[in-house]
C-alpha cells in the first residue's frame, strides 16, 4: 500500500473509531431509522446489487484509468488525502457538536435539542457533508471506484436529510423553518 492509501485507511480508520466509542453516550432512540420494508427496501437492494457487480466487472478497467489519472504520491494523490482528511475532521467537528444528540440517520432520540453552532451554524447536515467530502477524497487519492460509493451516498444522504428534517420541522415548528432558511442543507452558500 503507497503511503497516500495509508492516510486515506488512517482517516477512515480514526473516523469509525471516534463513532464507535461516542455512540456509546448517545441518548436512547424513541424510533429507528426508516422501516425498511416493500418497494423501498427491493429497490435500495437492486440498486446496490448492480453497483456492485459493475464494480466488480469493470474493476481493472477502473484501476487503469486510475493509475493513468494519478499514479502513487502525485498531487492529485495527496489533494485527495487532505480531502479525505478534511471531510473527516468536519464530520468529527460536527458529532462533537451534536453530543448525545447523535443517532443513526432518519433516528429520533429522547428529548432531542436542535444544535445550530458549530458546523451547524453553515450547513444543516455537516456529518453528511464531511463523509461525502471524505469519499471524494479517498477517489481522488486512491481510485474512480470510490466515485460510485460517493454517489449512491449523495442519493442516500439527500433522502435521510428531507426525512430528517421532516421531524426537525414537526418538532421544531417555529425555529426549524427559520434555521432551513437560513443554513443550506450540505454544501454553504450553495446546497
């Protein structure tokens, strides 16, 4: 493994680590995330089933155009790597941030509060924001397959964050509406 692979794993790896010992002092859920049941479940598993047989099937094509693209400790490679390292840090900042109020994606907790400071002072879901950003760091870094897990995350992560704030606006009715209007959903000033 070259050395930008090894950050990018590190990154990953302190990420998954900081999640796994902070979840323990979340509050407890009132509800899981989204039922996973009917159609919306068969297609989520379709879709994944064929991103990942493409992903397998055009594998070497892909390592080609990657080592074409950036071979090992090139700038792009190391672009990548602080990248990837900025998007976990934001994602990290942003758990920080939330404290107990933490939970999986489209959760409800226990007498939740609505954090808007922090990275929530610029964009309504910066966890969201900072794993994408982390993705596209490890594709620009190690390799284009990194591309597909980033755009089903995007999918996946816009449709958590209109469900999410579906329950932030029926919770927060006269706070929510204003901070929507004021922060953007992932991307400051723009998204």
């Amino acid at each position: 493994m070259n050395s930008s692979g090894a950050l990018i794993g590190l990154c990953w790896v302190v990420l998954w680590a900081y999640w796994l010992i902070s979840a323990r002092s979340a509050k407890k859920s009132v509800r899981s995330g989204l039922r996973w049941s009917g159609g919306v479940s068969r297609l989520a598993i379709v879709i994944a089933l064929i991103a990942l047989a493409h992903l397998l099937v055009s594998r070497q094509f892909l390592a080609d155009i990657a080592r074409r693209l950036h071979p090992p400790g090139t700038v792009a490679a190391t672009i990548g790597v602080i990248v990837c390292a900025a998007g976990v840090a934001l994602a990290i900042w942003a758990r920080v941030q939330l404290g107990r109020n933490w939970g999986m994606p489209m959760s409800l907790r226990e007498e939740p509060e609505l954090v808007t400071s922090g990275p929530y002072a610029y964009v309504r879901h910066p966890i969201y924001s900072g794993l994408l950003l982390a993705m596209l760091g490890s594709a620009i870094a190690l390799n284009p397959n990194w591309l597909a897990i980033f755009a089903a995350s995007v999918l996946y992560f816009l449709f958590a964050a209109r469900v999410e704030e579906g329950h932030m606006t029926q919770r927060f009715p006269d706070v929510y509406p204003e901070y929507q209007r004021r922060t953007k959903m992932l991307i400051p000033f723009l998204l």
